[in-house]
C-alpha cells in the first residue's frame, strides 16, 4: 500500500516595483541563513489566503505595505523531505500610489528578524535578474517586464464578490431582500476581508438585499469605507434591465480605483459579459461560463489597465472562501 500523499506547502509573495527615472526596479530581500537574494514571500498561514499571505510576506520582510496587481507566474518544486512547495506571486506596488488602499482593514504586521531577513533593497530590473541567487526566480521577474512593456502593469482592481451563503428561500418567510446570511456566510464575509484588503479595495458597491449587504459589511467596517448601493445589482432590478447592470460595471471599470461590486449569481452572467468585452480575447475565454459562475463567498478580481480606448481587462482570477462550514 502506497504512502499518503502529503499536502503541498503552500507559500506566497510578490515582485514590488516601482518607476524610477523611467526604468522599473523591484525589490529583493537578502535570507543571512541561506546567503541568497530573492523575492520576498512564506509559508501561508493556517486558514490565510494566498494574497493576504503575499502582502503580509513582504511588509514584514521589508516595511513595505503593497497593493497586488496583476498575477505572475509562480514556482514549484520539491523540498528536502519529498513534500511539493508551491509559491504564487503577483506584482504590487507599495501603497499611497494615488490609490485610497484601505490599510485600516488589515493588522499590524510585526518585522522579519535579522536573522531571517537582514536587508533589502531597490533594484533596476537587469540588475536584479543577475542578483537573483536562483535561476527560476528570474520567471516572475520576466513575465514582470514583459507586461510592463505592453503597458499591462499599472493596473486597478474590479473585484466581483458573489454573496456568503443565504438561508435557503424554503426556510424564510419574509421579503427576498431580507434573506439573511447564514452562519457560514457570516464567516465567508470575514474571510473576505483580507483579500479585498490585499488588493487594495478603497470603494465598495452592493445590491441593497440582505445577504449583499451583509457580505460587504466586514470589509467596510474595517475599511472604513462607505458602501455604495446600487439597486441596479440585486436580481428583481436585473430582470427588469440588464443594461443597467452593465452601466454600473462599465462606471466601475472606468473609474482609476481597486473597487469591490457584490451581486448575486443570476445577475453575475452580464457582469461577466461586461468584462470579457472589455478583455483581451484570451483573458475573456478563461472568464467563468458555466451556472454558478462563482461559488457562495466566492471572488473574481478583474486586473484592467488604462489603454487610450478605455479600460482593458488584462488578467484575471478567483479566490474561493477559506471559511470553514
């Protein structure tokens, strides 16, 4: 009988860039016990998602508190014991860079020891590539130049939140708009927090029903953010004019901040086709098309940059609710 396959050590971390005299620089972190440079990133903690891991990695090892940007591609391999590591990364760039990042929601992040992570520093992008101790650090870090040079960098958030889970409609007598969250939608409200944190969410829109709102109410608190309704998102108005849901995603895309719009899953289909035609062909075919969609809890963040023709989804992908049932 063979052995249990042990679960993969899951890690995250991000490639931190900035502009400086036209030339892009990232940031490297030097590891004293290992006596390499690479990107900073760790271990995810118990029940954290990948980007909140990425953005609490690199404060610690360097100061700095980052927004996530696009996806870049990620790492695998074996550690010594035989268990898989597997690292995902992202760009970010720090905070305050026009954005309203709403830091409030996310907590204190203690520094790295010396003996962990000694220094760091700014480096222009082929400096860095020579820096690099490991030969497959420089993927992230090429797949960061190549989208910088398509102007594909500089990115802002769309974020689709489909609501926590709902009491079922057998079991609740009042109006639909009043149907509550149930207790692990509760938890799949908070779980949401450090995620729409992550991406540096500064303006909230909801369907007014219950369960939308409720879902929103955790991040907002943190945030201090205050939510902008939109009936247009909630499922009776979708019926009676789906272009209206897409006016309100279309406002989204437009405007330059990392923003969180929270419906329900029958109005998520105009959503989406919202989204893919403002994609490129290939990022629109990866776009969800089979009921439902998203999951209960469940995001999409749309990456769009800013192009002379309007907003351009460039990337996207999901986070599922690390909320235990």
């Amino acid at each position: 009988m063979s052995p249990p396959v042990r679960p993969a050590v899951e890690a995250a971390g991000a490639l931190v860039w900035r502009v400086r005299a036209g030339r892009v620089q990232v940031a490297l972190v030097h590891r004293p016990r290992y006596r390499d440079w690479s990107w900073p990133k760790g271990k995810l903690d118990p029940g954290e998602a990948a980007p909140a891991a990425a953005v609490r990695e690199v404060e610690e090892e360097t100061g700095l508190a980052v927004v996530l940007g696009v996806p870049l591609p990620g790492l695998e391999y074996t550690l010594a014991d035989g268990r898989r590591k597997v690292v995902r990364y992202w760009a970010a760039q720090p905070a305050g860079r026009g954005d309203r990042a709403p830091l409030e929601a996310r907590p204190p992040v203690p520094r790295a020891e010396a003996d962990e992570i000694d220094r760091w520093e700014w480096y222009d992008v082929r400096t860095a590539a020579k820096r690099l101790t490991r030969q497959e650090d420089r993927r992230p870090l090429d797949a960061l130049v190549e989208t910088f040079a398509k102007d594909r960098l500089d990115t802002r958030a769309l974020v689709v939140a489909r609501h926590g889970q709902a009491r079922k409609r057998s079991q609740w007598d009042g109006a639909e708009g009043d149907r509550p969250l149930t207790g692990l939608g509760g938890r799949q409200a908070d779980a949401m927090v450090p995620v729409l944190a992550a991406f540096g969410v500064g303006h909230v829109v909801t369907s007014d029903w219950e369960r939308c709102a409720a879902t929103m109410a955790p991040f907002a608190h943190a945030a201090r953010l205050a939510p902008e309704i939109s009936p247009e998102l909630t499922e009776a108005e979708h019926d009676e004019s789906p272009a209206r849901v897409a006016a309100v995603v279309g406002r989204c895309l437009d405007e330059r901040v990392d923003t969180v719009l929270c419906t329900h899953r029958p109005v998520l289909p105009t959503v989406l086709d919202v989204l893919a035609t403002h994609a490129r062909r290939p990022v629109a075919n990866r776009l969800p098309t089979e009921n439902p969609y998203l999951q209960p809890g469940e995001v999409l963040v749309a990456h769009a940059a800013m192009t002379r023709r309007g907003p351009r989804v460039v990337a996207t992908e999901t986070h599922r609710s690390t909320a235990a049932g």
